[in-house]
C-alpha cells in the first residue's frame, strides 16, 4: 500500500513516495481516484511538480489535474512508435465545438532535455 503523509488537501491525500517518479505516480493516481503526488516530475527549467489527480466536469468538459487531461483527451487519440520515432494523432475539440487535427512528433534517436512521461 501506499505510504501516505498525515495530512489532506483538497485533492485528498498527498503521497510523497513517488518523488521525481511520474510513470508511477499517474499509475497510482489512476488507480486510487483521488490525492495528489508530491514532486512527482521534474523539469530543469522549473522544478519539481506535483501530479494531482483533480476534477473534470463532463458537461462543459472543463476542470484541472490529470482526470481531465485523460478525460479530453481519451476518445480521439492514436500513438504510433517506430524505431526512430513516437507519434500522436489526435483530434481536440475547441470549446465552440470546432475540431482540430493535432500531430505531435518525439524523435527517440535524441536524449529530451528534461524528464518526460506517458499516460
């Protein structure tokens, strides 16, 4: 089980275990619904960040955190990899309903610069 700090917020309960480790603390966050993970990613440029798991609202599909990263952006996204290269494809849907392709590259020959993740 998760180790778990004595206080809540208003994300619910803050697990600190998962430090600068963000593939397994949205795995967590996925599994448990709720709570946040302290500094769970870090990025050179600004520092450590906490995943939150947060709050989506189906009807204006507005809200914060990763439940409506994964929310948005469930219904219409592919990711194909090759050797070489990563790829999404992706249809967003603008808040006037108009629809947009998006195509977002990852060259996997070169090292990122800073730490990334998948959902």
């Amino acid at each position: 089980m998760a180790k778990r700090l004595s206080k809540t917020t208003g994300h619910g309960e803050r697990y600190t275990q998962f430090y600068h480790k963000p593939k397994e603390a949205i795995k967590h966050l996925k599994r448990v619904k709720q709570g946040e993970c302290i500094a769970a990613l870090h990025r050179t440029d600004i520092g450590d960040i906490d995943i939150i798991w947060g709050e989506n609202d189906p009807k204006t599909n507005k809200g914060y955190g990763l439940k409506h990263i994964m929310k948005k952006s469930e219904p219409h996204k592919r990711v194909y990899e090759s050797k070489a290269f990563r790829f999404v494809i992706a249809i967003q849907t603008k808040s006037n309903g108009e629809k947009k392709w998006l195509l977002t590259a990852f060259d996997l020959r070169k090292k990122p610069k800073a730490r990334t993740f998948d959902f």
